[in-house]
C-alpha cells in the first residue's frame, strides 16, 4: 500500500473551482433578486454592514515646526544640511565621510 495520496488532476481542480465561483456568482445575483423582489421579507443589511460603529477617530497631531538649517546655524557647512538633491543628504554625507576616519580607526 502507497502512503502517498493521489491528487487530483488539473482538469478535476479547475471543474472544482469554477463550480464553487459559479456559485458564489449565483448566490450574489439571487440575493440581490431576492431583495428586490420582496423586500419586506429579505433585510437589507447595507445600513447594518456600513453603520459607523462609534465616534469619529481623532484627527492625527500636526507635526511640530522645525526650523530650517539656513536659518538655525551660522556656519555655512551647516547651513546646508536641508538640500538633499535626488534623496541624499549631501552636507551630512560629506560630514559623514569626513569624520569616519577618526571613529573607525583606534586612538
């Protein structure tokens, strides 16, 4: 006796799965026929399904202010640390590159 299991085919798989969509398309298009043709007898449950279900959320908090670099420092190699052309810092790489010596290599 094989302890594997035999799986379906391809051609088994897909009848499977399109009856199962055909069905669930069936099953929508007769509830909305249903719901049109006697309503008093099949609730609507949209009002229910879409109801707020408590109070408004609160507005997200505003960002604080910060003070551009142009005006917060008076050296000129700080003065630049906001322009950032296509993404990267460029003032902060240039510190960046030219600080690491010091703090990659021992004292």
């Amino acid at each position: 006796m094989s302890r594997h299991r035999r799986r379906p085919t391809r051609s088994a798989t897909r009848l499977v799965g399109s009856a199962a969509l055909a069905g669930a398309a069936l099953a929508t298009f007769a509830g909305g026929t249903a719901n049109a043709a006697t309503p008093d007898l099949v609730p609507d449950l949209a009002p229910v399904l879409t109801a707020p279900t408590g109070p408004e959320p609160a507005p997200a908090p505003t960002a604080p202010y910060v003070e551009p670099s142009a005006t917060a420092f008076d050296d000129p190699i700080n003065q630049h640390l906001d322009d950032a052309p296509a993404g990267v810092p460029v003032a902060g790489l240039i510190k960046s590159v030219a600080g690491a010596p010091t703090r990659l290599l021992p004292s």
